[in-house]
C-alpha cells in the first residue's frame, strides 16, 4: 500500500475511533447506566489509532 493510502487509512481509522467515542459519550451523557468500560475500551482506541497515525508521519 502506497505511503499516502496507509496515512489516509490510518487517519480514517482515527476519525472512527473519535466519533465512535464521541457517540458513547452522548449516550452515558442521555443514559447514566452506559458502562464505564465500554468508553474506556473506546478511549484506548482512539490512543492506539492517533499513535499509528503519528508514527507514520514521523512523529515519535
């Protein structure tokens, strides 16, 4: 996969994750049941998406 797809990719991956976490927030926000888990699983992935994408623009 050329550089620019993989860094487009990544990115996307990226947006997902935040409006994934976005969106389960607005739940917790509507529904104070949410499990707390469940956003933080979300928030460990929007920190694993935002470090690929980082590495391969070149920041360590």
């Amino acid at each position: 996969m050329p550089k620019a797809a993989l860094l487009q990719s990544k990115y996307q991956d990226h947006l997902e994750a935040i409006e994934k976490h976005k969106a389960l927030l607005e739940k917790l926000h509507l529904d104070s049941n949410s499990h707390l888990d469940e956003i933080n699983t979300s928030f460990q992935t929007i920190t694993l998406t935002l470090e690929e994408y980082l590495k391969l623009i070149g920041v360590p």
